[in-house]
C-alpha cells in the first residue's frame, strides 16, 4: 500500500516529476559518455605507445639503459629472435640495432636515432609497413634504404629517392658517415616519432657499425596483455643476462595515466550525485512544503511517523530507479556506438599528434562503471530523501490541517 501511495504521488506533479527524471538520465548519461571519451583518449595514447615505441616487453644489455651507447649490444641477435618469437603468448617479435645519428640534408642537420631492423619482424610489431604514407617499404635487392617520418622530411626538405648522410659512432668509437637512399616516408599518430626516428635495414647497419649478427635492443607484441607478467618472468629466466622490462616500467607514465583515469572517475561521480542531491531535495522539499495539509491529514488519521518518513523516501527513491536504467542504456547505446564508429577530432588532429593521441577516439568503458553509477543513483536518491522526509514527520497534524 505504501508503494501504491508512493508511486502515484510521484506523478499528482508529473511535469516536475518528469523535470528531476530528466536530470538524473542526462547525469548519468553525460557521465558515463565523459568517462567513456577520457578513457578511450588514454587508452588512445597508451596503445600508439606500445604499438609505434615501445612495445609490451623490450630486452636490453643492463647498461644499455643508462648510457645507449653502441656499444652496449647483446650478440646472436637471431637465435634471441627465434627464442622471442616461439614464447607462448607472443604474437610478434622483433630485434633492432640502435644507435643516435645526425642526419644532414641540403637544409642543415639535426639530431635523429636510427632503429636498423627486420623488415617482416618490425611489420609484424609495429605496423610500420602500413604507415607508409608516400614511397614504399623496403624492398629486398637494394641497399641503403632508408625510411624517415615525413613531418621530419619537411622539415628537412627531403624528398622521396632523395641521398641523405647519416653520422653515427661505430662500435670502435669512430665517427662514421654513410649515405643512404630514402624510399618510403611513414607517419604515426606521434609527431614526436615521426620526428626523431629513422629505419633503415640492420643486417646493413651492422656491417657499418662493425659487427654482424648483434642488436640493441629485443620488443615483443604480446596476444593478450594480461599475459605480461607471465611472459616477464619467462623471459628473465630465459635470458638472465639481458634487462628484461615491461612497457610500465619503460614509460611509468602510461601507468600513472591509467591510475589517474581511476581517480578522475571518482571525482566526476561525486561531482555528478552532490548536484544530483542538490536537485532531488529542492524538488522533494517543494513536494512537502506543497501537501503539508494532506500530510497532517494522514497523521491525524493514524499513519504514524515512521510510515509517512518511509512513504517520502520512497517516493525519491522511486524517482532514481525510474531515471537510472534509462539513463544506463541511453549510455549504453551511446558508448556502443562510438565504439564501433569512433569521434573523429581531425580539427584538433595536429595538437593531439603532438601528444601522442589518435584523431578518431573510440569510446570504451568498464562494465563495471555502469554498476557503480547504478548504486551510486540509488544512494543519491536515498540521501536526498533523508531531509524532506525528516520536514515532513516534523509536522504537527493539527497546525498542517489548517494550513492553507
């Protein structure tokens, strides 16, 4: 009965009924849509990162970290690449020869680092042969191929076919120079990339840097990242003599990222329910202040206190278990469709692009976070209904009958 009583008092005032359920659905819509857009943002970030730079897992010489000198390789690069890629879990795998370069053109020179690779091995990695967007990938049969980031060649003035210089230190400590031909310009959602690194093929670099079958540096591509641990620890037992590192501790800032996501959920939630109570108790308050008769009616009749607290708490509560499944699945839909279609920024494509991001920003949340918003809709409602249910039993059923 005292649903009954509850329900249909909810809608004697549908239009302002309709006004707080309105509220509630856009703020717990807009809400899981901002968190869904921050967090595909980031994950947008953390993915470029791990795909375009520094993979799931890399593999050094230890001191290789501290100075990244030539000199710091490990050797039998492609019995490690054959060790890397049959690991359970891997899905790709690569070894690379690293060294920093001075690259010159007719329009000066500035500073790069040239990573020599396995052409099929970096493809299968790092997607570099799909992000060539002028020229081609290496070809077999030619020599001194080169591929540079095309925001570099600009800046340069380097054309495609054009012969630029590298300057790098060989293994000897000697300043060597070698020209090389460019064949493809590549470009990446990360303009700093693009920038600052070069490809060229390591079987060849490595004869100019004095040595044969070495590398600088191991990355894997795992399947599925949860395996990471897992894959970690069979690695360091695999190779005790490399430094054996995850992306979060390559880039802790990926990590911090992640956690600050967390963090920044939190704080628009209770952002979201203070102005969500806010508005509930002004309309509930309004609510009472407008059947104070009615109320002193129904006291003066027998319904006691308790039942008439009860009968205005749940008529709030009942305003959020209207509004909160509407406003879940309208999120729902919304977050779905991004997901499959994404939110293409491409006027603020360049801004990102410094900062490592994609333009198209595919919306993705936690299946958790709708249950979390849920209950949080639910204890708003219950909070909010603490106070005019308090001024409503504060009535006294003689003074609220002549009330007028």
């Amino acid at each position: 009965m005292l649903f009954k009583i509850a329900w249909r008092n909810i809608w004697r005032s549908r239009t302002r009924s309709l006004v707080v359920i309105g509220a509630i659905i856009v703020g717990v819509w807009a809400e899981i849509f901002l968190m869904s857009f921050s967090e595909g943002t980031v994950k947008s970030y953390i993915n470029n990162a791990i795909q375009s730079e520094i993979s799931h897992i890399q593999l050094h010489q230890p001191d290789f970290e501290k100075d990244k000198e030539v000199k710091y390789y490990f050797n039998d690069a492609s019995a490690v690449l054959q060790t890397l890629q049959s690991t359970p879990h891997v899905k790709a795998a690569t070894v690379r020869s690293l060294s920093n370069a001075m690259i010159s053109s007719t329009k000066g020179a500035r500073g790069v680092q040239i990573k020599a690779v396995d052409p099929g091995p970096e493809a299968s990695v790092t997607k570099l042969d799909e992000k060539i967007v002028d020229g081609d990938y290496f070809a077999e049969g030619k020599h001194n191929q080169i591929i540079i980031g095309k925001s570099l060649a600009g800046k340069m003035n380097i054309k495609l076919r054009s012969k630029i210089v590298l300057t790098f230190t060989n293994l000897n400590g000697d300043i060597t120079a070698a020209a090389f031909r460019v064949v493809g310009l590549y470009e990446t959602d990360n303009s700093m990339v693009d920038d600052a690194i070069v490809y060229t093929i390591r079987s060849e670099f490595n004869r100019l840097l004095g040595a044969e079958d070495i590398a600088h540096e191991g990355a894997l591509f795992l399947q599925d990242p949860e395996y990471l641990d897992t894959v970690t620890s069979v690695l360091k037992t695999e190779f005790p003599n490399l430094l054996v590192q995850t992306y979060k501790e390559i880039s802790p800032e990926i990590e911090l990222f992640d956690s600050q996501m967390q963090l920044s959920t939190t704080i628009f939630t209770v952002i979201l329910m203070l102005a969500l109570i806010f508005g509930i108790v002004n309309t509930m308050l309004m609510a009472v202040l407008e059947r104070i008769k009615e109320l002193g009616m129904l006291m003066a009749v027998g319904m006691n206190k308790v039942r008439v607290f009860l009968m205005i708490m749940l008529e709030t509560i009942l305003l959020g278990l209207v509004s909160g499944p509407i406003g879940l699945a309208l999120a729902y839909l919304t977050v779905l469709y991004f997901n499959h279609n994404g939110i293409d920024l491409g006027y603020f494509s360049e801004g990102m692009r410094q900062f490592g991001m994609s333009r198209v920003v595919f919306t993705t949340v936690r299946p958790s976070m709708f249950a979390e918003l849920a209950f949080a809709v639910v204890l708003t409602a219950l909070i909010a209904s603490i106070y005019p249910s308090l001024k409503a039993i504060q009535l006294r059923p003689v003074e609220a009958i002549r009330k007028i």
